[in-house]
C-alpha cells in the first residue's frame, strides 16, 4: 500500500537503529519531525511475525518458538503462539499491508477448531487459556474476515464458529478476562455467525463496575492499577467502542470519555525518549506498554492531540527497536524484559507471550489519510508538570532530565512471580529499572534496589534473611507535597510507616520504625549498569554512589538535621554506613549486571527514624549529587 508520507522531508525510516521520525533536527528517540512512514511500521509487524513461520506445525495450528514451562497444557501454549501474532497482522491486513503467510493462518483455524484433527485446540476447562487466546482470533476475524474466514469451506467455518461461540459462556476470573469473550463476540458478529450477545452485553456490564473515576479502572475488584488498565480494560474498551459503537452507542461513548480522562494521567508513564516505566507483571509484553496510544486514534477519541499520541507511540516503539535485546538472534521476541531474561516470567508465561507487544500495531488499521498519520509527531509537551499524583495508582510520577521515576505505594501482588519487587518497591525508574531477587540468601541474592530490607537474624557473614515491603497498607497519596505514604508490618511486631516524596531530580524517603526486635537494615538506591566497570564507586558514613561508564548516577544520602535521623527530640545517631554492592547478575530488568548503592544501620527495639535523599540521574544532572540535597518534610 503507498505510504501517507509521499517522502520527502518529513518521512520517516526503519534502519538498524529504530523507527525514526523524519523532518529536521531529529535524534534517536527525540520525537520531532515529520508523520512517520506507515508503510515502514507494516513492514516492521511482518519483520516480527515471519521468524515464527518455520515453527508452525503441518496443519498450522501449533506454533511453537520453543519449550514451554508456563502451568496450561502445550495444546495452549502452541494456540498461543498462533494467536498472538494476530494482535499486529489483522490490523496490518485491515490497512491494506501484505503478510506472506496468511494461508498458514486460514489452515491453522481451519485445523485448530476441528477435534478430529491432530492439531485440535482444545475446547475451554474451568479458568483456561484458551479463552484468552480466543479474543485475538475473535479480534483477527473482526479485522481481516477475507484472511481467515472466506478461506475456508462450510463445514469449516461451523467448526470453527462453533469453537470460538462457546468461549462466550467460558469461565473467567473478575477481572479484564471479560474482555476476552467479548472480542471472540467481536468476530462472530462480523462473519455471521450467531451467538449469545445477551452474554456479552452481560460481561460488559460487569467490566464497567470496575471504573473508578476520572478514567480509571481496577482490573477487578482488587488493588491491580498496572499495565493492565491501559493495553487491556482500556484497549479493548476501545475497539469495542469502534467496531459496536453503533449498536451500543452510549456504552462505546463511555469508553471514549474514560479513555480520554485517562490518557491525560498515562502519558505521565512514558520518558522523553518513550522509555515506559517497567512496573508491575507480564513486563514480557514489552511495548503493549504502548498499546493505548493506537487505541485512542482508532476510536476516534481526540482529548489529545494526534500529534502527541503519535508521538508518544512512535516514540515508544523506537526506544524497543533501538535495544535490540529483547530479540533472539533468529528474531523472536524474547521471555524478558530488557534483555532475554527468564526471571522476569510469570507462571502464565510460554515462549508465545512475548507477542502480545503487537497489539501496539493498531494504528495500522487506519487509512493513510488518517490524521493520525498525517500528522505531524510531537515531543513531550513542554508544559507538562513534572510531578503527577494519582491516587487511584496509589502513586506519585516525577519527570526530571527526561526520565521518569514512579513513587509506589498502594500496590501489591502476592501471587504473581516476584511481585512483592514488581509492584511495592519505593521506585521505578525509565532510565534504571528495577531489580528482582535472585534468593533470599544476603543483599547480592536479594538485589534489593530501592527498598528497605530488614532482617532478624545474622549469619557468618552478616544478616542472611531480609524482609521487604510485601503489601502496603494505609497508603495515601498527597499531590499538595508529592507524597505516598503507607505502612506495612514484617513481623507482628515490627510496624514501619513509610513516606515517599518527590523533590525532583531526588526523591526523598523518611521511615517510622518501631520494633519489639532488634533490625539490620539495607536501604538501597536504584541499580546502575556495571557493565565495564564503574566509573565512580564510593561509600563512606552517610553515603553511598556509584556511577557507570555512561554516567548513570544513582546514591543516596543520609540525613540527620538539627533533630537527628531518629526523631525530633533525640540525640543525633550515627549515620548509616555506606556501602556498594555488586548484586547477582541477570537481576535487573534493564542492565544485565549492576552495582548497587545501600545504606546500613542496625536498630534495638524501640522506635526509630530512618531519612535519606535518593538521586538516580542520567549524565546530565549527575551533577546534583555534589549540591546539598532537599530537607524531607516528613
């Protein structure tokens, strides 16, 4: 399909370093420029999906990139592989893009919803993946029925009507899994096939009761305000607004409007160089992060100007496409974050999930002459705060020097793997990341970036055992100050309360601890890239940094005050020793070997005050650290 660009100045290219907008004065990441080329972003979804033709089955069906560990059969994880991929190519096709292969996906419907073939998918049991699976052939089939649907015969289409129907009834949990029937739904409305709408509309008022206000949802009646909201309540309410928006037109405008309200908060999220903050689970989905900028476009919500949600896509993408890392060398897409990183998986995870990031695609199913693609893309609006509260995320977002640092204190997640790290950190950084414990065995196994660990008990070298912050409680966002505060309880008789604040390029943490036992205390800053050796690495009394070869800065600073860190009132105690850790490789979602920065104290029982001042700063401002740091109001 020709390009809306028509070249030219203002056209874009996918090289080897990125998508990049065109126009002048553009750099790496910088967003400024000319609408980027269409045509290149298609050729980028047919660059992902086309590693994977060689892994497919006879019957195409089965899809397999590799082993799977995830806890569902590998009849599931194989239909995941399959389905996936459809989240990029069905936009890709509704836009007029071409993808070689698109009979190995007819066959493998065709095959996949037969049971008596040897590739049968499976029919749904209890809480099962395939109903989640089953929404991106629902999606696909919405999009693009002359790929999937007209290929086949008669009998094939009942099969396969007949399979993707009885995911409307499936069992889901109370949360965004209701979506899933909804987009099976989808797809049987525009290829004929008759089915419970009367269930669907049903689902769809359960996921409105999630709302919270002021464009957000929970993702179920729960604490969940992660990635989930934007590339799955939010996307789907999207495409559902654009594709049923006349048969259910004033539930489609709520979507929108919720939509709307919720980008003005989202795009806080995103660094200048369109580096997300990695926070909470299925980090292998990678620039699904993204997957909201083309869903505003694609319902016609315009709160924000396509310029910016152009920008705030394209940026994104080109920050992915700039790493590199997350491919394998045959070009799939990677289990890991940052880098092929198997800790980052949760127990849901085949090597098949990764392609949920092509639901960033979606624009591609809008015409070129879209204002989306014509228009022109633009940076970061200059004008936007550099501290964002929001409560409903229990959070409070700081931009400085470009990057963006999230201050946590609502979320937790006990079931999924690592998430104590992945939502009840103090911070999460675009520029550092943040840590998952390899073991619980010592501060190099438990990489314990950006929290405070405390420990009970000693060994040979030192505390063994640390605990860290698992499931806030109480917590409060203040936007006046910047502050998240909560408490949380390690032991029935350790209580710590623990306030967070912004105070840009620092951030500041004041700690209440009371305890019936006597603590060590680790209190870390954000892991830095060692990678090459540091270029700074100091510790001493009150103070601990250390500064990679490319200048990363992360330290922190103790702080005492006329009062002392223990409290108003009582005598100043000694500062807390300085220390700079070499965690254990591979735990870091960023960097694949890190140094980390730590402040060390052991406390008797009592009650206790614990401040420092914590900077993690790119080259730019890593000057601030020889500058007194901020006073904490708390």
């Amino acid at each position: 399909m020709a390009d809306g660009t028509a070249g030219g100045a203002g056209g874009g290219r996918l090289g080897a370093g990125g998508i990049t907008g065109g126009g002048t004065g553009n750099v790496p990441g910088g967003g400024t420029g000319g609408p980027a080329s269409r045509a290149e972003l298609q050729a980028y979804v047919t660059e992902l999906a086309q590693p994977l033709v060689p892994f497919a089955s006879p019957g195409g069906a089965r899809i397999r990139p590799g082993l799977s560990i995830a806890f569902f059969d590998d009849a599931a994880s194989d239909l995941e592989g399959y389905a996936r991929p459809l989240w990029g190519l069905a936009p890709l096709a509704a836009g007029g893009g071409d993808f070689a292969h698109w009979d190995l996906w007819a066959r493998g419907l065709a095959a996949g919803t037969d049971p008596g073939h040897p590739e049968y998918w499976g029919e749904a049991v209890g809480l099962d993946q395939r109903t989640v699976e089953s929404a991106a052939i629902g999606f696909a089939l919405a999009l693009a029925p002359e790929r999937l649907w007209d290929p086949l015969s008669g009998a094939e289409r009942d099969r396969a009507g007949a399979w993707l129907a009885s995911f409307i009834t499936a069992d889901t949990p109370p949360n965004n899994w209701n979506f899933f029937p909804v987009m099976a739904s989808l797809g049987l409305d525009r290829v004929g096939y008759a089915h419970d709408r009367d269930a669907r509309h049903a689902r769809l008022d359960r996921l409105e009761t999630y709302a919270l206000g002021e464009g957000w949802y929970g993702d179920g009646p729960t604490e969940q305000r992660d990635y989930y909201i934007p590339w799955a309540m939010h996307f789907y309410g999207l495409i559902y607004a654009a594709l049923a928006g006349e048969q259910d037109g004033a539930r489609a405008e709520r979507f929108r409007q919720r939509a709307a309200e919720f980008g003005a908060d989202f795009r806080h999220w995103f660094a200048d160089d369109g580096a997300a903050v990695p926070f909470g689970r299925s980090l292998t989905y990678r620039f699904a992060q993204g997957a909201f900028w083309g869903g505003l476009p694609y319902a016609g919500v315009d709160a924000l100007p396509y310029g910016e949600v152009k920008g705030q896509l394209m940026r994104h993408l080109r920050w992915w496409r700039a790493r590199g890392e997350q491919t394998s060398p045959g070009g799939l897409l990677s289990i890991g974050y940052g880098y092929p990183q198997p800790a980052v998986a949760e127990q849901y995870n085949s090597p098949g999930s990764p392609y949920w990031a092509m639901k960033a695609f979606l624009p591609l199913a809008l015409p070129d002459g879209h204002p989306f693609w014509t228009a022109d893309e633009t940076p970061v609006p200059g004008d936007l705060p550099a501290e964002s509260a929001q409560p409903h995320a229990g959070a409070v977002l700081m931009r400085s020097g470009g990057d963006v640092t999230l201050l946590s204190g609502r979320q937790h997640n006990t079931w999924a793997r690592g998430g104590p790290a992945k939502y009840a950190k103090f911070a999460y950084s675009t520029r550092f990341g943040f840590s998952l414990p390899a073991g619980d065995l010592g501060l190099v196994h438990g990489a314990y970036d950006s929290v405070l660990a405390v420990s009970d008990d000693t060994g040979p070298e030192g505390p063994t055992h640390f605990r860290v912050r698992e499931q806030p409680t109480d917590a409060e966002v203040t936007a006046a100050d910047g502050t998240v505060r909560s408490s949380w309880q390690p032991w029935p008789d350790v209580e710590i309360t623990t306030w967070l604040s912004a105070a840009a390029p620092w951030h500041l943490r004041t700690h209440r601890v009371r305890t019936g036992r006597t603590l060590h205390t680790a209190e870390g800053g954000f892991a830095v890239d060692r990678d090459g050796g540091l270029a700074v690495s100091e510790a001493a009394a009150g103070s601990a940094v250390a500064v990679s070869q490319a200048g990363d800065l992360s330290g922190l600073r103790d702080l005492g005050g006329p009062d002392g860190p223990n409290g108003p009132g009582e005598e100043p105690a000694e500062p807390r020793a300085g220390q700079v850790i070499e965690p254990l490789s591979g735990t870091n979602v960023l960097a694949r070997r890190t140094s980390l920065p730590v402040l060390l104290a052991e406390l008797p029982p009592g009650e206790h005050w614990l401040r420092c001042a914590v900077l993690g700063a790119g080259p730019a401002q890593a000057a601030a650290w020889e500058a007194p740091p901020p006073s904490p109001a708390h």
